[in-house]
C-alpha cells in the first residue's frame, strides 16, 4: 500500500531533551515536506527536500533540523524542543516537485514539549 | 506573497443539506488550488485540485469545487451531506516555490442529525 508512514504518532517530551520524527514514504517521491498545524493558523511549512541532500527551509523553520541521506526517508529533528513547538506535525511527499502533483500527508505527530 | 483566507472557522449542517464551503486566495499568477480533509485523528486526504481547463472540478466523496478568477476564489460544495462528512476542511494553494503549499486556517464542518 503506497503511504507516508510517521512515528512516533504521539510524544510527550521535556524542554531540552533532544527528539527525531521519522518520516517514511514507500512511492519513490522526489519531494518531501515537512508542515506543523496549530489551531487557527492552518499548516505551515518548515522545511522541504527536493531530492537527495537537497533541503531548504520553508516558513518556520526555527528550532528545526532535516536530513534526506535517502530517498525515502526524511527526518525530522528537534535538537532543543521549547513549548512553543508543542504542535501537530505532518510529513507529506509528492512525486516531483511541479505545483499540481498531489502531495501525499502522513497521519500526523502529536508533540507535547514541556 | 501567497495567501488562503477561509472565511468560516465553524460551519454547522444538517444531514441532507447542501454545504458550500468558502476560499479566497491571494497569488500573482494563475493558481494551484486544492481541498484537503481531516479527519478526527487522521492525515489529510486530497478531495480534488485544480491547476487548468474546466473551472468546476469534480472530486472523491461527491465534492466539487468552482475556480472563479475574477473573485479569486475556490468554493467547495456538495450538494447532500452525510454525517460522516463531519471532519476539518482545508484550502490550499500552490507553488510559491517549489510543492510548497499555503493553507487557510481550515474550516470545521459539524453535521446535525
């Protein structure tokens, strides 16, 4: 079955404590995503990879961190978490990176940082 | 820059009614729009997209969609709801860059029975 595949699917973690998401996907896509949702504010980019060792940020990318050592995996990594990253966290991939490919979301981290 | 305004941040419906659900979006250049559900506890999932030709798409679940460009919107409709159709409804547009997509705050459909 083609999916994005997210874990942990919820954490509760410490101010400091170091943390990765992992993000997999099994449809051989270019382009991975990673976006948090917070009420009110709908989604919002962090950073994105457009192919191997290709990754740049996105809105907010502050606090975060990324690899994409391999094609199909595109961690996310929090090296210091603060409260104010407690949020909803989605992993999406798509085939390339052209404006009408449907991007594919994970089913979501729920991250509690206190 | 780009931008999604959704005007309703909580819309209620009975079962069997129709549902418009509103977009506005922002973007120099001809858009790529697009309608995303969550579920309760889950991913979101594609309804439809537009990115050319025929201006009222059709989508999965009996959703459709009209781009109008002189009101810069992107509607979602459908004309009888189901309970199950009770989720939270995002806009979307792309590319500013790359797949980026910007999304609207989202719109949280409740059905009454």
């Amino acid at each position: 079955e083609a999916q994005v595949t997210q874990n942990p699917r919820y954490l509760i973690t410490v101010t400091g404590k170091k943390l990765t998401v992992t993000c997999s996907q099994n449809m051989n896509h270019e382009y991975m995503s990673w976006y948090r949702q917070d009420p009110g504010l709908g989604l919002r980019q962090i950073y994105y990879s457009m192919n191997v060792e290709v990754t740049d940020k996105g809105d907010v990318p502050e606090g975060y961190k990324v690899s994409r050592k391999e094609k199909r995996n595109f961690p996310l990594i929090l090296e210091s978490p603060s409260p104010n990253q407690t949020s909803l966290y989605f992993c999406a991939s798509s085939l390339s990176r052209g404006g009408e490919e449907t991007q594919y979301f994970g089913p979501g981290t729920r991250l509690l940082v206190l | 820059a780009q931008s999604v305004t959704q005007p309703d941040i909580h819309i209620t419906v009975s079962e069997g009614a129709s549902l418009e659900l509103r977009c506005n979006y922002s973007y120099g250049a001809t858009p790529y729009l697009f309608w995303y559900v969550q579920s309760p506890g889950q991913g979101l999932q594609l309804l439809l997209k537009y990115f050319s030709g025929d201006t009222l798409v059709q989508g999965i679940k009996g959703f459709e969609a009209e781009f109008k460009r002189s009101q810069s919107s992107f509607n979602l409709r459908k004309p009888s709801v189901h309970w199950s159709d009770a989720a939270e409804y995002f806009c979307a547009v792309g590319p500013e860059y790359g797949n980026k997509l910007v999304f609207g705050a989202g719109t949280i459909l409740r059905v009454k029975s």
